[in-house]
C-alpha cells in the first residue's frame, strides 16, 4: 500500500526519516518528497512548511503524483484541554477550521458554504491507533483539533476556540489536509504530540518541546504503519 506521512516541519519528520534510514528524494510543486518501503508499504514522506495552503498543496501532490491511498499527519500542537499536558499524545476525532468567518452571511465560525465546520478522521485508522496505544503502554486522547493560520498564545483567544469548537488542542494544518483527504475520498489519521498549553507561554513551551514531542508522535506513527493491513 503507498502511504503517505506528512509533518509541517522539518523537526517533525527528522525523526521518521531517521528510523527508515534509507530513502530517494524528488522535487516537485517547490517542496521535496522522500520515498522509501517500511513495514511492506511504499512510504512518501514530506513536510509541508507551516500553514493551511502549503499543507494542503502537499496532501494534494501525495495524492495526485505520488498515488498515496492514505494520509498520516504527524506534529506537535498546543493543548487546549486541562487533561493535555505536554509530551501527552491526541488524535483528531474530528478537525475544524477556527479562523474561518462568514458569520456576517448567518453562518456558523468555521464553516464554508458547501462544506461542513467538522471532517472526521477515518474510523478505522483511529481504531488501530487506539490498539497501537494499548500495545505500547502510551495514553492516547482523542479529540477535535482546530486548526488556523495563527499561533495561538493568547489564553483568550483558546478559551474562545474551546467554547465555540469543543475543542482540545490547536494547530495550523490538520483541517486543510482533512479537507483534502474529504475532497479526494482518500482516509486520513492525524496525531499531535502536545508541545505548549496556548496559555501566554506557548512560544517559550514550543520552542522547548518541539523535538521532543515531534519524535513522541513520529514513533507512534510508524507503528501504525507497520500495523496497516496487517
């Protein structure tokens, strides 16, 4: 099966690049693709650079170029929920996009005419994560993830996030790559390692734990490859 990981950073896919050890690389749509076999399935691994538009040209690319039957979102996050702490791994549940705003036309934050507030991530991947979870003594919380073209530091701004969305952990990419995946009927898993609590300390927390959050949620990605279809 070719299956695609995707991070937004370098950071957050170093640690995956490390664990297959070899791979070839190509150019295409101004970023690099890194292709390689782990665990019996045909791997192409890239990270998008930050943001809602360059994640979605990369889940797009992997679909469209390189045939990638399904998507695995691999990063780091800032917690929302006091359950998160940092290090703590969750799952998207469902994504939404909490920048959106077309409230002014009657509609609900979040949603764009034709689409919906919330995708939900593919039952099934979510189903061995949890197994995997179990396998690896690893608490695993599963939850919405919104996602913005903002890093949210402000405890304001989080706390109004939670209220309107429900939602237990923010980042900048997961909602336009579901949305992709949605687009493409291609199923799509995404995992974030909590890096910072968004609460005034975000950037210090996040510049902290960056590496080592991103190799907490790169590990658990790779075994779940080595699961799939197996």
């Amino acid at each position: 099966m070719k299956l695609a990981l995707i991070g937004a950073m370098r950071e957050e896919i170093d640690p995956i690049l490390e664990a297959v050890n070899e791979y070839t690389t190509s150019e295409y749509a101004g970023n690099t693709f890194y292709e390689c076999q782990y665990g019996g399935h045909e791997l192409v691994i890239a990270y998008s650079k930050i943001g809602k538009v360059f994640s979605a040209i990369t889940a797009s690319v992997m679909i469209e170029r390189y045939k990638a039957q399904k998507i695995l979102f691999s990063g780091v996050a800032g917690g929302i929920s006091k359950d998160l702490k940092i290090g703590d791994l969750v799952m998207a549940s469902a994504l939404c996009q909490h920048d959106v705003d077309i409230t002014a036309f009657g509609h609900p934050y979040g949603f764009i005419p034709e689409g919906s507030v919330m995708i939900e991530a593919d039952s099934d991947l979510r189903s061995l994560a949890a197994e995997v979870a179990v396998d690896m003594g690893i608490e695993l919380y599963e939850g919405i993830i919104a996602t913005g073209d903002q890093f949210v530091a402000s405890a304001e701004r989080k706390e109004w996030i939670e209220k309107t969305f429900n939602a237990d952990a923010l980042e900048m990419e997961g909602a336009s790559v579901a949305c992709v995946c949605q687009n493409f009927n291609v199923p799509f898993f995404v995992l974030r390692a909590i890096s910072d609590a968004a609460d005034g300390e975000a950037g210090m927390d996040f510049d902290t734990f960056l590496k080592s959050s991103a190799s907490v949620s790169a590990k658990f990605i790779l075994e779940m490859v080595a699961r799939i279809g197996h």
